[in-house]
DNA sequence: CGCCTATCTTGTCGGTGACAAGTTGTTGGT
DNA sequence: ACCAACAACTTGTCACCGACAAGATAGGCG
C-alpha cells in the first residue's frame, strides 16, 4: 500500500474530491453532502471534516481544481498562429463548459470568499483569466496587475462566451436548439468577434 | 380585516412570497428556508407548505414574479423609435439584472421544471424572450412558435447581456471595475452590436 | 343546525453541517 | 525500545431543515 501515501484509512482528501466530482457531474453541486461522501467511502460521518474548511471548502476546491483544467485548457489552444488564438480559445472555453456543466456552474456560482484553498482557487482563477486576456489580444499587455482595469474588449468576449455558456448549461435553450446547433451558432459568433 | 381577503391567519401566501422576497433579496436563495418565513410571519412551521408545493415551488413562484417584471420592464423600454430598440431593452435588461441581483440568479438557475406555477413561469419568460426577439431584429418575425429555431442574432444580443450580467453578480469583475464603470462598458458593448 | 372544505397546528421522520471529545495509528526524538 | 506528540478518524450531540401525516379550527353554505 506505499502507493495511497500515509494510510490511516485510505488517502481521504484524494477519494472525497474524486467522490465529490462524480457527484457534483451527475448531480450537480447541491446534491454534494459531506455525510454522503463519507458514507460511500465507508468513513464515520465527521471524517470529511478534517479535510477540508466545512463543505464550502470542499466546494472551492472543487472549484479551484475546475480552474485549473480549464486554464490549461485555454493555454493549450494558443499553440497556433495568434490570429487564431481568440477563436480556438474560446472554441475550448466552450467545449469545457460543456463537457464539465455542473463543474462549470460551481467555478462561477460559489464565492471565492471560501478560505480553504483560497490563494489557490484565486491563482488558477486569474491564470485562466490571463489566457483570455493573451487570446483576446493576441499577447499580454505589459501593465501592473494591481491598476489593471477592465476594458470592452475582454469584457465583450468574455460576457459572449460565459453568457451563451451559462443559457445553454442552465437550460434555457434547449426547447431553442439541439447542442450541435447551439455549437455551430456559437463558432459563428467567434468567428465574427474574431 | 376586509382588505387581507379571506383570513384565517391573514393572507399567507401573499405574506410568503414578500418575506421571501426580502430575504431573497438580502442573502440569496440558498437563505430561503420554509421554516424560517414560518418563524418571521408567526405561524406554524408547517403552514408554508400548504401554499406552494415545497420549498421548490416557492422558489418557483419568486422566479416567476421576477420574469413578470423584466419583461415588463423590457416592453416599457420599447416606447421610442425602433431604431434605439436594441440599445434601450439591452439597457433596460441589464439594469433590471443589477438592481435583483439575487432574483435574477434564481430567475436563471432554478430549474424551470417546478411544477407550482409552471405555467404562469413559462409564460413570463416567454413574454420576455419575445421582448428580447422583438428588440433585436426591430418587431416579430411571423412564424410559428413550435418550429422555432435559434438563430446567431438573438444569441450573440441575450448572451452578452446574459454573460456580463453574471459575471457582474457573481463577483467575478470586483476587482477590475467599479459598477459605475462596468455600467460604461455595457453601454459601449451595446452601442457597438446595435 | 350540521356538514364541508380550506387553512393552520402539532408531531414526527430522516437527513444535514458543525462542533466537541475521545480513540487510534504513525512518526520522530531520545 | 520507548514514549511523547501529532494527525487521522470515530462517536456523540446539537440545531436546523424539508416533507409528511393527522388533528384542530374557522368560515361558508345547505
């Protein structure tokens, strides 16, 4: 057993936020119960405690770890000509969001207040933001983070994608278009704000 | 006691959904809780439940109230000249979103398959996509509703109201921009796609 | 008067997050 | 080798929640 590290009863914090992420895809984030998680890895009640701040820190790092798939995600689309970086970034934002819905809708619904993993939850958070800041302007302005302001640009292509994104997540298109038909439309506005 | 209609214990269900209201408005959905509004209306902790179906009905039924006023609130905002239509409702939209922020979270993130006042629901977010329709291509296309398909125009305007709005509410733009100056750069966005 | 129905109360169930206190296993110092 | 300190986990408990069942109460109508 030297490969589940320490042992007491298992890796916890691993098997929770592995458990927690079945949940949270089939399920979505409120049916994540701390007592629930316990109970399918056969653990007391109270073990999932001692891993994370409450169930809020749970959540954050849920959260945390979406950020920093969807960042590599968003990094790894900017490997061709930067003309194209702007639309195959956001053709990946897109594809994320759909294929990590539940994932998706936490990142962006639970409060970044959370304390837990807190500077890490900010860290990826602002890594994925620098890669469409990178995308929108084909490279990184050379500015201090700490005066940096909000411009129309990012603003406009970020409220596109984040915006079809969370219509279609919640459900407010599909009576509208079929999945596919809702992709083709938004390639099509990527390649006109492009 | 005219004036609170029939009275048994005063008008519960009208008295449910402005407490609701309140908190709603104060702490988010998450903070709605039956027994709660039992406690602040003086009633049993039960008595709630026989105005709505749950908890989830409730919701519902604030949802629905809030859809009944964007979309009054967008075909007010369609009194001028056709041609300021997009920018007046985008505008109109997204004032409504910043002054509910929390209504207009749960307007978008409960699930439309309520049961309660499903239809009353329906039929207000219908009424205000149409609005929505209206202002962006300048009056209704003549077709049928069923075969209704989505098109890139209406996506690209709904998402981006859509997206910045949340970005906005979900505090995702705290740190970059003021709502004075996240107000400006909604208006350039809309002046741009108009 | 007596029934009927809507409204509300009381009681209870299983479930949940948080916390306190105790137990067990692991690790490291001597 | 031993023991202390620490981390991981268990047990127990609290207040809260939503949902339901069954009973009480009030108002309307015959």
């Amino acid at each position: 057993m030297l490969t589940t590290d320490t042992y007491h009863h298992g890796n916890l914090r691993r098997a929770l936020l592995e458990e927690a992420s079945a949940v949270l895809e089939e399920a979505g984030a409120d049916a994540i119960s701390m007592r629930d998680l316990a109970r399918r890895l056969g653990v007391s009640h109270a073990a999932p405690g001692h891993h994370f701040e409450g169930r809020q820190g749970l959540l954050s790092a849920l959260a945390a770890a979406g950020f920093e798939n969807l960042a590599a995600s968003l990094e790894a689309a900017m490997d061709g000509p930067p003309g194209e970086w702007q639309t195959n970034t956001g053709r990946a934002y897109v594809r994320f969001a759909l294929a990590h819905p539940q994932r998706y809708r936490l990142m962006f619904t639970t409060g970044i207040t959370s304390g837990d993993c807190e500077e890490h939850l900010a860290h990826q958070s602002s890594r994925a933001y620098l890669a469409l800041l990178k995308a929108v302007y084909g490279g990184l302005p050379d500015i201090d983070p700490a005066d940096y302001r909000l411009a129309a640009g990012e603003l406009r292509a970020w409220s596109v994608v984040h915006g079809a994104v969370m219509l279609w997540i919640d459900g407010q298109l599909e009576t509208a278009a079929t999945e596919a038909q809702f992709l083709a439309l938004v390639d099509e506005m990527l390649s006109e704000i492009g």
